[in-house]
C-alpha cells in the first residue's frame, strides 16, 4: 500500500460548505475528495479520505497508515491542531510522513490559532490557499 495517502480531518470539517463559507469557502469535504481522487489517479496514488469529530480516531488513524505502509498522511486537524497533545504525539510515534493542511491561514486569525502542535510534529504544513491546499498536499505526498 505504500501508493496509498491517508487524508484525514478533523473536527467540524464535515460542516464544510455550511460552516463559515467566508472563511472556509463553498467547496464540501466530499468535492474536495472527487477532486483529489482524480489528481490522485494521476499521480499513480489512492486517496483514502476520513472524517472525524473525535481525537481518537485520529489517532488510531495515524496508526493505521504507519501500520498498512502508507505513503504520507495528509492531515487538517482542525482546533485539534491548537490542542492535541495525544496527535503530536502520534505523529511523533509513526514513520509515516504527515502533511499538515489548512484551508484558511491560522497565522492571519485569533490569536490562539498561532500554535499548531501538528506542525511541530509534521514533515510540512501548507495554509491558506483554500480547499486547494490538500491538492498541494497530494503533489507533496507525490514526491515523498
């Protein structure tokens, strides 16, 4: 499996499309997966897209990819990014290299937004450019 790259999200990002369209844009996270299944297929890779609003998921997940000798993980943690110790250290805990994705930038909002535990613990990290951001993350994972 090692052609296969995890997309994993995190909290509220199954509201996509709904939730704060000024911020996050109109694209849903299932336009999103079409569009990086597609460019994937391109790539020679397979996406394999989740969504959870619970940290253990996410966790188990991470393991999961270092366990089935994935390529790369993308990962959009949403709050979790500010918060999670327990992702950090999963990240930390696994091989498998994470590609940190944001769609707005956290540097350019609150405050409390500035510190990603993800980051610390990520190969990279890629913001602010929209829903585009995980096509970015793909051709990254590409060249891993």
């Amino acid at each position: 499996m090692a052609d296969k790259v995890y997309v994993l999200n995190g909290p509220n990002l199954n509201l996509l499309g709904l939730r704060e369209p000024e911020i996050y844009g109109p694209e849903t996270l299932d336009d999103i997966a079409g569009r990086l299944e597609d460019r994937a297929a391109a790539l020679g890779l397979e996406v394999d897209m989740r969504q959870s609003n619970h940290e253990g998921h996410l966790t188990d997940w991470l393991h999961e990819a270092q366990a089935e000798n994935a390529r790369a993980v993308i990962l959009n943690a949403g709050a979790l990014t500010h918060t999670s110790l327990a992702l950090y250290d999963a990240i930390r805990a696994i091989k498998t290299p994470v590609i940190e994705v944001h769609i707005s930038n956290p540097h350019a909002r609150e405050a409390y937004r500035h510190k990603s535990y993800v980051a610390m613990a990520a190969r990279g990290t890629i913001s602010g450019f929209g829903a585009y951001g995980y096509e970015m993350a793909l051709e990254a994972a590409a060249k891993l």
